[in-house]
C-alpha cells in the first residue's frame, strides 16, 4: 500500500534537517579550525602548510555544495600532524625556560 502524503513528505523534510546540520557542524570546525591555526606559531612547517592545503580544498567543496566529495579524515590525519606539532612546540618552548632559569644554591 503507498500512501501519499498531503503537504510535506517527511523523508524530504528529515534530509533537509539533516543537511542543515551537516553545515553547522562544519561551520563549527571550520571556526574551531582557524582559532586553533592562529595558536600555531610557525606558518612555515610542512604540517601546517599540508594542513591549510587541506583545509582550503574542504572549503572549497564546502562552498560548492560538493560536500559528497569532502574526506573529513584527510582533515582529521593533518589536524593530529598539526596538534602533534604544537605540543612539540610547548613543550620545547617549556624546556627552554627551564634551561635559562640559574638555580642559586
């Protein structure tokens, strides 16, 4: 028996919900993302260049509604490069201070 719905079709209406939060929760990363790269200090790094290649090619398939095409775990491999490094950074920073500090005994 196929029923026909008057008004709305609640599986159209279901996808558009779900499309709708699709693009929030990306647009909560892509902020998320760039607050994050402004903490990296070193723009040079092959990580963070990779990372913002990546980055730039999302978008890009974001804004051209192309979103069948985004690989969010190209994206998730670079942000683990990139938070690898930052740590990295923190800590040699860390280390640094510690090394110039004179202890007087």
């Amino acid at each position: 028996m196929i029923h026909v719905f008057k008004g709305s079709n609640p599986f159209l209406s279901k996808n558009k919900k779900s499309l709708v939060q699709i693009t929030y929760e990306l647009d909560n990363l892509f902020s998320k993302i760039e607050t994050f790269q402004k903490l990296v200090k070193d723009n040079n790094k092959i990580t963070n260049k990779y990372f913002s290649l990546s980055l730039n090619q999302i978008k890009l398939f974001y804004n051209s509604n192309l979103l069948s095409k985004i690989s969010l775990n190209n994206l998730k491999n670079c942000l683990n490069f990139l938070l690898l490094d930052f740590i990295q950074n923190k800590i040699f920073e860390s280390s640094e201070q510690k090394k110039n500090d004179v202890i007087d005994i």
